[in-house]
C-alpha cells in the first residue's frame, strides 16, 4: 500500500480524484473479468482432460496442488497450469471488487464536505492509502 499526502484546493477536486479512481479500478477490474472468464473455461478443460487421463491410468485425482517455491519475499510458481492462473485471477479480481467498494464507501462519506461552498483560501492536505483518504487536513493560510 502506498500512503501519501495530496493537496487540492476544493472539495470539487477531491470528488474528481477519487471518481477517476473508481473508474481506472473499474476499467481494470472489467479487464481481469474478461480475462477470468477466459482462463476458467481453459481450466475446466485442464481439469477435464487431467480426470480423464487419471481415469485411463487407474489412478486417483490427485489434489491440485501449485508447485510454488518462495524466493525471498515472492512466491514462484513452477509450471504453472491454467488452473494456477484461474487462482491467481480470482485472488486479483476479488482484491479489485474490495478495493473498489472501499474507494466508493470513501467518496459517499465525503459528501458532506458539499456543503462547504466557496473554498477560496483553504487548502485540503488529503492522507491517502492506496487510494482512499483516510484523513484530511484543513489549512486556512
């Protein structure tokens, strides 16, 4: 998560940043749907296919494991199958759906601040994480 200070003028512009947030995450989030939607029809097809030769060779299915390795702070995935990527995927699109309530919930909240009107002269020190304010500042000099 990145935490940083942003300064705006006006309450206008706090509701157009985080706006625009909500957009780039929806727009990525559509992405990675998109691509979720892809990877688990190929997955069931894996899926499918491994039962099939287990079956032939007499064998149980064996569990879906990922053969992931950690190196350092990163965990690696060796060999990765179409079902290790439908894992990763759901994990992206699920983080994405939070993060955007979250940003949404934040910009609700901050509706009151409407009500301020003429701003000239204050300044608006926003503390953010990953996005959303978490605090604001005001400064009238």
């Amino acid at each position: 998560m990145v935490v940083e200070i942003k300064e705006f003028s006006s309450n206008e512009e706090i509701e157009e940043a985080l706006d625009k947030e909500i957009s780039e995450i929806k727009s990525s989030l559509g992405k990675n749907l998109r691509s979720l939607d892809e990877i688990r029809m190929l997955a069931e097809k894996t899926k499918k296919v491994r039962q099939v030769v287990m079956k032939l060779a007499g064998k149980k299915t064996a569990a879906e494991s990922i053969g992931e390795i950690s190196v350092g702070s990163v965990n690696v995935v060796l060999d990765a199958n179409p079902l290790d990527e439908l894992t990763v995927l759901e994990s992206v699109v699920r983080n994405h759906q939070e993060h955007l309530l979250q940003v949404q919930k934040a910009r609700e909240a901050l509706k009151p601040l409407e009500e301020f009107g003429d701003t000239d002269g204050i300044k608006f020190l926003v503390v953010v994480n990953d996005g959303i304010p978490e605090r604001i500042l005001l400064k009238t000099h």
